[in-house]
C-alpha cells in the first residue's frame, strides 16, 4: 500500500474513533504536545495509561470480590481510573467510571460488578482501537511518510 492510502486510512480510522465516541477532544490536546523533540510522546503516555489501567482493573476486581467490600478504596481506584482515562481522551471508559462511582456511593454490590465488566469491555475496545491506531502509524513512518495532523471537521 502506498504512503498517501495509508495515510488517508490513518485520518479515516482517526475520524471514526471519535465519531464512535472512543476518543474526545483531550486526545488531540496530547497529539498537539508531540514534535520531533519527543516523536513518541502520545504513544508513551497511552501505553502507561495502559499499565495504569491492567493495574487498577485487577485491584478493583480483587476489591469487589472481597467478603466485606470496601465501597471508599473501590471508589478511589474508580477515581483514579475516571482521571487517567480522561488525560488520555478515552471518553467512553470515562462515562463508564462515572456511572460506577455512582454505584460506589449507594454501595451498590450488584450495580459494581456490572459497572465493572462494562469498564473492562470499554478499556480493552479503546485499547485494541489505539493499538490498531499505532499500528498504522508505524507503517507510515516505516513507509517513510509522515503522520498527517488530526483535523477534525465533520
């Protein structure tokens, strides 16, 4: 595949994460702080987001199995979680952690659990989504093209 059709999938596949509601306005903020002093800037701080994330899933996990559920450090790993998915632009885990907040503060065993599986469902979709994302970018510069500036208009 050539470098421009390559880099036409890249904006179209860029496109279509925010159209979906993966990826909110924060994200473009983090690619406006990448230049050709820090060429992998974005790319670190997703993939500490998503060691964060593996962290804090497997903590909340543990959290709620436990036979007397601590509703306030399950909240906190909820808190941290709802943060970093908002510094990175991953929109829908972030919706995802409200709602289980909301659950948290009623202390809501059932509600958690089910918050929790739709948190996972959301993290491992935006991660698999900014994976694929990096992929491509890879093959351009591999191509020797260049990553094109996100604009969105549409």
């Amino acid at each position: 595949m050539e470098v421009g059709q390559m880099q036409r999938q890249w904006v179209d596949y860029t496109k279509s994460l925010f159209l979906e509601g993966f990826l909110d306005g924060q994200f473009l903020q983090l690619q406006q702080l990448q230049d050709e002093s820090n060429p992998d800037f974005v790319v670190e701080v997703v993939y500490l987001f998503f060691e964060d994330s593996e962290k804090l899933l497997n903590d909340l996990t543990r959290a709620l199995d436990q036979p007397s559920v601590d509703f306030k450090k399950v909240d906190a790993h909820v808190h941290q979680f709802k943060g970093s998915s908002s510094s990175i632009g991953a929109s829908r885990v972030r919706n995802a952690c409200i709602a289980f907040r909301n659950f948290c503060e009623e202390q809501n065993i059932e509600g958690c659990l089910g918050c929790l599986q739709q948190v996972k469902q959301e993290y491992y979709l935006v991660k698999n989504k900014l994976e694929t994302l990096f992929r491509l970018e890879q093959q351009i510069v591999a191509a020797g093209g260049s990553i094109p500036m996100t604009e969105l208009s549409f």
